[in-house]
C-alpha cells in the first residue's frame, strides 16, 4: 500500500521510501477500463521540511488502448513523475492559496489525519503521460470513413463511395441525385 505514516517523518533528516509494484489488472482513462499490461512500478521519496512533507518519485506502466485513428490495439508505455506538498490541515488558519504563503508550488495537498494515501498521486502521474491522441504510429493513416478498412494495412484502397464523389468533384453533388 501507498500509505505514509506522518509519524515516521517527525524530524527531517529522516527520509522515507517507497519502492513498490502494484498489482493492478485495469486503468481508467477516457471513461473506460484499460487493461495493464506490465504492473505499476512506483519509486518515492517522503521528507518533512518545517510543517510540510515533500514527496516526489517517480510511476511506471504499460497499458493496452486502441489507435485513435485506426482502432488498432497497441502497447501504450507510461513514465511519471509524483511530486506533492502536503501541508497539515488547519481549521483555524487560511489556506495557502489565500495567504499567499507559498507562491512558486504547485501540487499542494492538504492533510488531516495520520496517514497519507499516494494512490492518488500515482494515478495523476500515469494520467498526465497519456497523450491528447494516442497513436500506432506517427503517420498513422486510419480507417475509411465511407467502409471501415485500416488504410494502414490497404494503402492503395479505394472506396467506391469516395470514387463516384471524386467523378463528380463536389461532395455534395451526390444531393442532386436524392428524389425529393
């Protein structure tokens, strides 16, 4: 478990850390389950500096997803980067987005009890690295949208559907032919 106990970081030579290998059978991302393909390998660093504990590591996996363009399934390897500041809850003072106390952090997460679960920083991690458009391969060249087929694999198909269109040089001059 990625669990720190606040209470083995009371003085700040002391350093924790977490080396760990999770075994998770699926990822979510874009709203669906991806199955994991290696397990999540998880490397962390815990110290206290003043009230705060700084933790940094680094996460690694590799997922199943699909190209973006032509479906095709591939092996999606990720490599993050966890770095956090907790800083202890205070009911009674502001927090550091109002006070202005910490200007340059970013990542600041704030704490109430004795324990700190990272699993959520290791997941933001893995996220972070998916990119926008995942694709087979940089000049993937997807799927026909009149018929379906990988172009990748065809690269000399041509649709019917997109030849009658061609003939007739306008996309829509197929409207002519509807009987209204």
């Amino acid at each position: 478990m990625l669990i720190i106990k606040v209470e083995e970081l009371k003085s700040e030579r002391r350093m924790l850390r977490i080396r760990e290998v999770l075994p998770w059978k699926t990822f979510e991302f874009r709203g669906e389950p991806h199955k994991v393909l290696q397990p999540v390998t998880v490397d962390i660093s815990a110290r206290r500096e003043g009230q705060n504990i700084i933790v940094k590591g680094d996460s690694s996996t590799v997922l199943e997803a699909r190209c973006d363009r032509c479906l095709t399934r591939l092996e999606l390897p990720l490599k993050g980067k966890i770095e956090a500041i907790y800083k202890r809850y205070d009911p009674d003072k502001k927090p550091i987005v109002e006070s202005g106390e910490l200007k340059d952090y970013e990542n600041v997460i704030y704490y109430s009890e004795d324990e700190i679960d990272l699993t959520d920083r290791v997941e933001e991690s893995l996220l972070l690295e998916i990119p926008m458009k995942i694709l087979c391969k940089e000049d993937c060249k997807g799927i026909c949208p009149h018929c379906g087929i990988n172009l990748n694999e065809h690269p000399e198909h041509v649709c019917m559907k997109t030849s009658r269109v061609r003939a007739n040089k306008s996309r829509f001059s197929i409207l002519k032919t509807l009987e209204l």
